[in-house]
C-alpha cells in the first residue's frame, strides 16, 4: 500500500514554507471543468447516452484512459464536465481519454439493468472508434470516481457474467487494469454506506430479485465478480467519508483472497474530491497509479 503518512505530509509541507493545502469541497468538484473533446460519440438515443474522446497531439498510437463519473448515480452532482480537467491533465501525458456519460438512476432507463447496458454500449463503441483514431487499447485502463469506481470496477469482471443475465455482453472489451477513485463497488457488503452517503436503495442498482434472477449481486456486484485477472489500484483521501479507506482496503483485500492483484493507495490530507482533480495536491499520486496501470 502506497502512503504518505500525515506528520510527513505535514513536514513537506513545512519544509516548503506552506501550509498544508484545504480539502476539496463538493463545490470545488462541481466547479471542475476542462476543454471540450476532440469529437463526441453517442452509443444509444438517449441525451445522457454519449462518450467524449480526447486524443493527445501526435501520432500515437496511444494509451487510453475509460474516464467514468461519479456522483451517487445521479444527476444532481455533475457528470462528464468535471472529468474533462482529467482529460486535459492525460493528454498531456499522452494518455488518450474516452469520457463516459450515461443514464443514472433518476433518469428514463437508468439504474438496473441501463447504467450497465451503457457501460457495455460505451466500451463497445470505443473499440469501434479505435479503428479510426490512433488508440492502443491493448494499453488500457479504466477510471472511475465514486459511483463511477463501482462501474470501473464492475467491468473488469463481466466476462464472469452469465449469458442468462440482461448485462452479459458477448466478447466485451476486455478491461483489465482498473483505477478506482473513492469507489463504491461492494454492492452486497456496503449498502449501509451506499444508502448513507448516496442516499441510494440498493434495488435502484441491482434490480429486484426474481425467480430467474434470484441473486441481484450475481450480476452486478464487482465483489461478486472475482477472480477475474484484473489488477485494481484502489485510491482513495484520507479524510475520504463517502467512501473511506476501510472501504478500498476490505475490497483489496477480496480482491487479492480471490487470486487478483489489488492495492491501495491513501492520498493524505484529501477528500473525496481532491481524488479526481488534476489541479489537486493529491493529483501526482493520482497520475502515478493512472500511469502505473497502464505501464507494460
């Protein structure tokens, strides 16, 4: 596990004759924002059923970063505009980004089973773009922040999926490094933080069981959903208290029990918010894990 602890935070800090810098705030995350894509590619009809692609300069070919936004699976707290400044800070990186908008819960065909079928639609439509732009997609890693960690997370391991379920998809891009910021992916394990962070009944993201589908997880949980050959780098603040460290440390731990490769990284002295900002003092550790991933 990666860490900065605290007292030596601080002392960088001192050192440099600065104060250790504030948390984010949420609306220091809804203030977020960067430049607009390179072009914009609906995968379905409806006008939250969209991915953007940002491609660095130069030939290429390269990496690519799946960006997926939090927000508690709702349209109240943003969406694809606050990971824009994450795609700004990637390009130049020469890391492309494709930046995924899609139906939550409070929106016609969102929750279960349509935030996943857009998950799916969205990867479907990046592999057929990376015929046109110069995009490695053997170099892939997808991130995701907060709800969005819990759809990363969750599409490592659709290929566990069964053919029976409304998710499964036939050959999906396979996704196998996965940059969680602050992540919400245990479904079965945490749906007393879920309901008090994100104020979410668990059915909203599951579905409601039945006589076909009896086990809501079996699907759409990501804990449920291993071994799957990914490797996780679970990131999250320290002072993170919608999705805290205990949470990226218990799903590591899963991970690891089951046979995946799973770490954690503590970022000190940041919230849930300084996860997913490039203008953060958290965001070195931040690109670290997003280049970690991506290293051959």
């Amino acid at each position: 596990m990666l860490r900065l602890l605290p007292a030596a935070f601080a002392l960088v800090c001192a050192a440099a004759g600065a104060a250790p810098p504030k948390p984010m705030t949420l609306a220091d995350y809804m203030a977020l924002k960067g430049p607009v894509p390179n072009a914009t590619f609906a995968y379905g009809s409806a006008p939250s059923q969209y991915a953007e692609l940002y491609v660095p300069g130069g030939p290429g070919p390269f990496p690519v970063a799946v960006l997926v936004h939090g927000g508690c699976w709702t349209k109240e707290f943003g969406g694809v505009i606050q990971l824009r400044n994450l795609a700004a800070a990637l390009a130049e990186r020469g890391i492309a980004s494709w930046n995924v908008e899609y139906r939550r819960v409070d929106e016609a065909g969102g929750g279960y089973p349509g935030t996943y079928q857009d998950m799916n639609a969205a990867l479907a439509m990046l592999a057929q773009q990376a015929r046109r732009y110069p995009l490695d997609l053997n170099r892939l890693v997808a991130v995701g922040h907060s709800a969005g960690g819990q759809l990363v997370q969750w599409m490592a391991g659709r290929p566990r999926i069964p053919d029976t379920s409304p998710l499964y998809q036939p050959d999906p891009l396979p996704v196998k490094k996965v940059v969680s910021l602050g992540g919400l992916a245990d479904l079965r394990r945490e749906q007393a933080l879920i309901k008090s962070s994100c104020d979410r009944e668990i059915g909203q993201l599951t579905g409601a069981p039945s006589d076909k589908r009896p086990d809501v997880f079996a699907d759409t949980n990501a804990g449920d959903l291993l071994p799957n050959g990914s490797r996780t780098i679970l990131v999250t603040g320290e002072l993170d208290r919608i999705s805290p460290p205990r949470v990226a440390k218990d799903f590591a731990a899963r991970a690891r029990a089951a046979g995946d490769a799973a770490e954690v990284v503590i970022l000190p002295g940041a919230s849930h918010y300084d996860e997913v900002a490039a203008s953060s003092h958290s965001w070195p550790l931040v690109l670290r894990a997003i280049e970690s991933a991506l290293a051959r």
